[in-house]
C-alpha cells in the first residue's frame, strides 16, 4: 500500500561536444505518519489492528510496526475491551463480530487519540467461483468468477481478495450495488495487466467481504489512485474513516470464501496451504 511515498527518477544530460555532467536532485522525505489498519469480522476472534508508520524515501529501515499503543474496541454501547500486542504493532483481541452491530476504535497513542466507527453489514455469500476463458486486453486469458446475489435493500458494498497458490494478488476488487442491486451477480476478478493469465492447475482462493460504505470509499480510492483513472490529477491517500490524523481504515465486515482449481486433472496437486492461505491483517 502506498502512502505519501514517490518516486522520482535522475537522468543524466548531455551538453554541448560529448560532455556529461549529472545533476543530483535532493529529494525531501516527508514527514512520517502513523497507519492504523484494523478489522473485526463475523470469524471468530477475528480483531486485528496494525499499527505502522510510513517510511521515507531514503529511509533504509523499514521495521515499521509501533509498540506500546492503547488499542480498545467497543461493540455499540458496551464496554471497550483492549487488544494485546502480540508482535511489534500488531494488536489482537478475541472479539467476534455480528451484523448489524457498530465497533468504535480507539487507539491512544504518543498523547493523541486517533478513533474510527465501522457497522458490520448483511452478510452475503459467495454462490459459487469458477474459472472463465475470454479475450480481455487483447488475449485470450482465465481468471477468476464470483457470482453472489446482492440483496434487495440497496446500499451494500464488497471487497473481493483472490489468492493463486497461495499467494495473494495485488489487485483491489471492490463494487458496490449501484447498478447490480437485488440481482443475481456475476463478477469477475479482472486484473489489468498484459501478461497475467490464470495457469491450468493454478488454486484460486477467494475472500468476499460485505463492507460497510466507509471502507468502500476508502477501497475504492485507492483501487482509483493506483489505477490512474482520468479523474484523479495525481496519486493520493485513500480517502480514511481514522480520525485524529492517522492514514489507513478500521472496518466490521463479515467474510464469505470459496476456492476452485484451474482446468485440473490427474497431473495437479495441492499443497494444503494453496486451499486456504492464511488471512492477514493488512491485505
């Protein structure tokens, strides 16, 4: 995930009669911020939070994770319960999360207090993942289908994560139920690269998230930004629900997976972390 991070390129000029001279162009770090990524979901204890800071351009350590932080989650009016750092910067608790309800997060922390709100949504499963093989940026390629069936009342938004053997894709995968509300969906998991292709015996491994419209802005922003859509004059932070200043997004979502084989046969195999990756905090 980029934050506040850019890259700039130094070239060499050439002058006049074969004479070269390079010019050294200073670059200013910006100042670090903190990012708080969390999440609570319907899995059982399922809270996380991640707490980092960014890192600067000519910063060579990027041991980021930030220790020492007072992190509660609160279920609507009850009481806060305080997450325990288990490793440098990542705090968890043993929460489980229903729909309908609303976690308040807060995080104090260096004297400031940095909070956030997220109402777990419906749940919406996955019906089914297969495998489609059509032209898409000029080849003939596979990738991966979700069809899910959005629910009549309007307002709901999802977030997919594919894994391929294990692995997962970059790709951000959010939509909402603007033009597909209360209807049978068939959504496909397009990755927008030249060479990318799904491979016979490749494991696909899907995660679908029923978000809060928060968490949509903030996926989808950033899904804009690193896409470079026409409306964005240039690469900015996702838009975050953290208030007090902080980067990143706390969310209450609840999770749907499923998992498909590319086209196997009797030559495939499967080692078992390829049908059911481990989830982290911050994907």
């Amino acid at each position: 995930m980029r934050y506040l991070r850019n890259i700039f390129s130094v070239v060499s000029c050439l002058f006049l009669i074969s004479c070269e001279k390079v010019i050294t162009v200073p670059i200013k770090d910006a100042a670090p911020q903190y990012v708080i990524n969390g999440y609570i979901t319907d899995s059982e204890n399922s809270c996380r939070v991640l707490i980092y800071t960014t890192v600067g351009f000519n910063d060579t350590n990027f041991e980021t994770g930030v220790s020492g932080a007072i992190v509660t989650v609160a279920e609507n009016d009850k009481s806060p319960v305080r997450l325990e750092e288990v490793e440098r910067g990542l705090y968890r608790a043993n929460l489980t999360g229903k729909s309908g309800n609303t976690y308040s997060l807060r995080v104090e922390l260096d004297g400031k207090i940095y909070t956030a709100a997220s109402t777990m949504p419906r749940k919406v499963n996955i019906d089914t993942l297969y495998i489609t093989e059509r032209p898409f940026l000029g080849k003939t390629r596979k990738f991966a289908t979700v069809e899910f069936t959005d629910p009549p009342q309007s307002g709901n938004a999802y977030r997919f994560i594919q894994y391929v053997n294990g692995e997962p894709e970059a790709t951000v995968f959010v939509t909402n139920d603007t033009l597909i509300n209360g209807r049978r969906v068939k959504y496909d998991l397009l990755v927008f690269n030249d060479e990318y292709t799904l491979y016979k015996c490749d494991q696909v491994y899907v995660v679908m998230q029923s978000i809060d419209y928060s968490n949509y802005l903030f996926w989808n922003s950033l899904n804009q930004s690193a896409l470079g859509a026409p409306q964005t004059a240039s690469p900015a932070n996702p838009l975050s629900n953290i208030k007090g200043g902080a980067l990143g997004h706390f969310s209450a979502h609840t999770i749907s997976s499923y998992n498909v084989a590319v086209f196997p046969d009797s030559t495939c195999s499967y080692p078992e972390s390829s049908l059911r990756p481990e989830l982290k905090v911050w994907e």
